[in-house]
C-alpha cells in the first residue's frame, strides 16, 4: 500500500547552516517543521534567528528550530544530508543512535578539483547514496535527490528556481514522499531516476554542470529533462 506523507513533516537538515542547506529550509519552512542541525547548537539556533527574519521579510512566518546534528536528526521524521563528502561519516556512522527510521536524503557529491576542472571521485561502494547507506542502520530509508539544481538559486526567495530533481532509492514509498517534497518548492519537476545504485549517474552530474557553467560562462546551470 502507498504510504501516505504526513502534513506536516519534521525535517532535519544536517548541514543547515552551510550554502544547500539554506535553501531546504527557506523552501520547506512554509508546511513543515525544520530543524537546523549543526555541530555546535548554539549555531543552528544563531542561525534559525537569522533565517526567521530572513524568511519574514519575505511575507512567511515560520518556527524553525535550531539544534545540534544528534538531537535534529533523532527528532525527525526526514534527514537531509548536507553536508560536504568528507564529513560523510561524522553525520552517519558517528551519529548511528539518532538515526531510527527516518528517510534521508543524501545530496552529497563527491568530487575533486583536478587542475582547472572538477572530476566525480566516488568511493569503492560507487557513489556517495550508496556509502551513506552501508554507514546507516539498515532501518533507515536512503533515497538520493537534489544534486542538479541550482543552489544560488535555491536559496534567494527573490529569484525564480527551475529545474528537474532526479530522485534514486529503492523503496518507492519513501521516494514518493520525496518527490512530494519537491512538489512543495515552486517551478521544480521531480523524476524517478530508478534504485539507489543510479545514484551514481545523478551525483556525476554535479561536476559536469560546474565544468559546463565555467567553460562556457553559463550562469546557476541546472537540468531538465526534454521530452523529444
Ligand atoms: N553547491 C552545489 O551547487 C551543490 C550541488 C549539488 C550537491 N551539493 C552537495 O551538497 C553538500 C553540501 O554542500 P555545501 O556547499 O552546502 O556545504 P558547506 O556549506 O561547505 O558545508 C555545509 C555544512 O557542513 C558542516 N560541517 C563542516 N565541517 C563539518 C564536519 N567536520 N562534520 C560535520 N559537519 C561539518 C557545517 O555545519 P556546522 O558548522 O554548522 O556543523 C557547514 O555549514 C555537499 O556534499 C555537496 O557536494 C552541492
């Protein structure tokens, strides 16, 4: 039977004080309850401050919480993992007793600078989702999305987003309730991408948009998808 998504959902986003989490929060904030998680608490709880005004500038009043990473995450119905890739393991293995059977989403990239381009660097699992997936309990549903849009974008309330989210993971209710998520972000389309294992695919994109961005001076470069 198709799980049916709650209202409202609790939502941690780890890494939410740093450049992709922001836009979580600013986009979700609307109809669910987020918490910012961070290392230090007394950061993510400065930080919510600051997006609060931010938020209300912007006609949305919203209660966003401010935690540290163990509390945000055990608090939630759904992680976000935002955070660079090697800090993979300090947000997953490390922090395994917060984690129950929430669904998250991992948007991590691993990626290199390689002279005067970036290159997709996945570890031996072959991709970041499917790393995250062997750190976490097996009761944790892994779904990956959101490593193709823009996140300048992503987080300007004033600015028009667009744009394909692939989603990958192998247990379609969760996934379901992710693409209805993205549903929730304005001008945003969301696409099944297939099992967890194509995540690999996905994640490869990211230093595929950035080399394009760069040699051929486009600005906030993202996907969509065309139908032919
Ligand atoms: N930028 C893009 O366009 C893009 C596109 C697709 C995917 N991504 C992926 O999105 C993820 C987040 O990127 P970002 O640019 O938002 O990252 P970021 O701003 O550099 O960092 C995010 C947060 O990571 C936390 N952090 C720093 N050191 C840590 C540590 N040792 N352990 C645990 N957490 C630590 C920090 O939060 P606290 O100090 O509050 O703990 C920081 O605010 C990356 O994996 C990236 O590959 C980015």
């Amino acid at each position: 039977m198709m799980q049916l998504r709650p209202v409202h959902m609790k939502i941690a986003v780890v890494g939410g004080t740093g450049h992709c989490g922001r836009g979580f929060i600013l986009h979700w904030s609307r109809e669910h309850d987020i918490i910012i998680g961070s290392r230090k608490a007394e950061k993510a709880e400065k930080y919510s401050e600051e997006i609060m005004g931010y938020l209300g500038d912007h006609g949305v009043k919203a209660e966003v919480a401010g935690m540290d990473n163990e509390s945000a995450i055990a608090s939630s119905d759904l992680v976000v993992l935002a955070v660079p890739y090697r800090f993979v393991e300090s947000v997953t293995k490390d922090l395994e007793e917060s984690y129950s059977d929430q669904i998250v989403i991992s948007l991590i990239v691993p990626m290199s600078r390689v002279e005067d381009h970036f290159e997709y660097t996945p570890p031996p699992q072959g991709s970041a989702a499917v790393l995250v997936k062997d750190l976490l309990p097996s009761t944790v549903k892994n779904v990956s999305a959101f490593h193709t849009i823009s996140y300048t974008v992503f987080q300007d309330l004033d600015r028009t987003l667009s744009g394909d989210v692939v989603i990958c993971g192998d247990d379609m209710a969760s996934k379901e309730v992710v693409a209805d998520l993205v549903r929730d972000i304005k001008n945003l389309r969301t696409l099944d991408g297939g099992p967890l294992k194509m995540a690999a695919q996905v994640e490869g994109l990211t230093p595929l948009l950035l080399n394009i961005s760069r040699l051929n001076n486009i600005k906030d470069a993202g996907i969509s998808v065309i139908e032919g």
